[in-house]
C-alpha cells in the first residue's frame, strides 16, 4: 500500500481525474473529500461489506420459508 | 448381511431397470452438482445402445440420471484450463433440448472423475469461451440458417428444470455485490411467493434472489437520478431475516433490469435508504 502523508487542505489524485482533498483532521476524525466522475461510485467501505452480507444471506432463500414469511405481508391484510 | 458396505447392492430405476454395483464402483461428489447440492453418491454406467454417452445415476434418487460425454468426443482440444490429474476424466452433461435446436452439452461445467479417488466434481471454466449450451446436433431450417434462439436448461432445487430462452437470459456485467463471478441469470415468478420474482443465477441455478418492487414497500421509494423507468425496472433483494418470517429489504442498493436485457446491484448515495430495511414483523405466535 502505497502511505502518503497529507496536511489538511492538500490533494492526492488518483489518475486523471479522481481528487481526494484533506479537508480536516480533528482528534482521529479525518475529513476527506472525493471529487470522482459519476460511473465512479464511491461508498464507505462499510456500506459494501453490508450489501454483500445481505446479498449473500438472500441468495439460497427457500422458497417455502419465503412463502411463509410472505403470509399476509402484501394481500390479505383483512386476515388476522 | 449387516456388512454389506463394499459388496454388492442393487439400484432400481426407473430409466435403466434394476442395477448392480459395489461399493467401489460409487463416485462420491462431495458438492453434489450445481442445483443438486443434496445428491452426493453416483454411479457411472454405459449402455451400448447409447454409446459414447454414459449415465450418471444418484444413488440417493435413481429417478436422476445425466447424460454425459468426453468432451474430447466434441472438441479435441478441449481444455479445462490447467492439466488433468492422473486418472482424471473430464465428463460434459448432455441436454436433449427440443427437436429444433437437437442436443447440447454444457461444456462450460465439467465434471472431473478421478478413477482413482472415486470423487467426482463440477467445475465452472469462468474465464472460458465454452457455452453452457454448446449444440451437438445442429438442425438447420429449410433456407439453411441455424436458429439464433437457443434454450438453456436449469437444474434447480427449487423451481424444478427452468427452460429458458436465450432471449430471456439478463447480463449483470459486473455481477451482484459479493457475487461477482456470476454474470447471467434469469428472471422467474412462482405463484406462491408473488409478489416477489426471483433472480435466479444461469451459472449456478442453486442461487436465486428474491426481489420485489422497491414502490410496494415505500411508495415514496425515490430513484430519481440513478434510473430510467421508461426503459428500466427496478428491484430491492429480499432477505429472510429469522425462521419466524421476518423479511429485510436492501434499499440501499436496487437491482436495475433494463430493456437490452442488461442488469445491476447499484448503491444509492442517500444516507435515507438502509440495506436492511424491516418488511414485517415476525409473525406472531
């Protein structure tokens, strides 16, 4: 991995046109900010880890157990 | 007769009759094979009528037979990317299509025999260019062009044997999140679990995602700038969260279909969608 060190204000790019900008580091609380083109997504990595979690617990969902989840979620929420 | 383990037993089916075997003679698949995880014990057998095919029979349930061939017998210089090991034969399950498309193996999931070991197992070739529907027997139409739809059969656990159409077969270029490796799949829906779909992976049709229209559970659901619904439908992925029916919805990340049949797993930059949105409550004793 390539370490860099940084004060506040100052710039790392990333190729051609990725930005990251320190903006503040307060505390171990650092502040960075991401200028990237739109087809870039850039998350928290945290926010992939979940969605692969997620992914991965729906992809063997049985089927019965699903439609017995579903029971009365949508349609017949008249039945008790 | 309570040591019976290495001799002799018999298999009754309903497709070869009734058949011999020893202990010796049983492939163990320790993975079963793709949408048939459950079945662990085969048997390899040959019938002259139908040589240089041969049966691959569950012991666990003789009713599943494959038709299998060396896919050497296709194309000699067949690869499944690396060497063989000794006494490893490479085996291509068969699928009899439909009368117009004739017959087709799948020469992109071999299954590898090790005589020796008695294991055998099914390997995906993701880097190949071989087609989970490589055509044997081409028929031709009268002007002598060769169809361009072709059908892909599914072995599922679940949905049973899936046809699909090669039309119908959605491309994720990217995969889904954590399933990278899986490109294409197919969209299904069974009566008893409307209103969900499900996205069900082509490459390993063990693998199937319950979705369900992000707009029945917040009709505000707000895809603004990531979404064209002129040509796009979208999706949330359904988790059961416990064994008393809780359901989560993934907001945070839809699955995007578009009309070129094309798909993917996007992630939503508003901190207001949570991956694990609560559908219900689990349901009440």
């Amino acid at each position: 991995m390539l370490v860099l060190s940084r004060k506040s204000g100052e710039v790392i790019n990333i190729g051609n046109n990725i930005r990251i900008t320190i903006i503040s580091s307060d505390r171990g609380i650092v502040r960075v900010g991401i200028d990237a083109p739109k087809d870039i997504p850039v998350h928290r990595k945290e926010v992939y880890d979940k969605i692969i979690e997620m992914n991965k617990s729906a992809a063997k969902t049985n089927a019965a157990d699903l439609r017995n989840a579903i029971g009365n979620t949508f349609a017949q929420k008249t039945e008790e | 007769m309570s040591q019976t383990k290495s001799e002799g037993a018999m298999l009754r089916t309903p497709d070869f009759g009734d058949i011999s075997f020893s202990g010796n003679h049983v492939f163990t698949f320790s993975e079963g094979l793709h949408g048939f995880e459950h079945l662990r014990k085969f048997i390899l057998i040959a019938e002259e009528a139908t040589e240089p095919f041969k049966w691959l029979i569950s012991i666990e349930n003789p009713a599943i037979g494959f038709a299998l061939i060396n896919p050497g017998h296709i194309d000699q210089n067949y690869t499944i990317g690396e060497p063989l090991g000794e006494n490893v034969v490479p085996m291509v399950i068969v699928a009899l299509v439909n009368d117009a498309l004739g017959t087709t193996t799948n020469m992109k999931a071999p299954i590898l025999f090790d005589c020796s070991a008695m294991t055998g197992q099914q390997i995906l070739l993701s880097g190949s260019n071989y087609s989970h529907t490589h055509q044997l027997a081409r028929q031709q139409d009268g002007a002598g062009v060769v169809q361009t739809t072709s059908i892909r059969r599914l072995y599922t656990s679940q949905f049973g044997v899936l046809d699909v159409a090669s039309d119908n077969i959605l491309t994720f270029s990217e995969g889904l999140l954590g399933f990278e490796k899986l490109r294409e799949f197919v969209l299904i829906s069974i009566d008893e679990t409307e209103p969900m779909k499900w996205l069900v992976s082509i490459e390993e049709p063990s693998i199937g995602f319950p979705l369900l229209s992000p707009w029945i559970i917040d009709a505000d659901y707000d895809l603004r700038n990531s979404y064209d619904p002129s040509t796009q439908a979208a999706f949330v992925v359904v988790t059961l969260v416990n064994p008393q029916g809780k359901m989560s919805a993934n907001m945070k990340a839809p699955v995007l279909i578009s009309g070129d049949h094309t798909g993917k797993q996007i992630i939503l930059n508003s901190d207001k969608y949570s991956p694990t949105y609560e559908i219900n409550r689990s349901k009440s004793a």
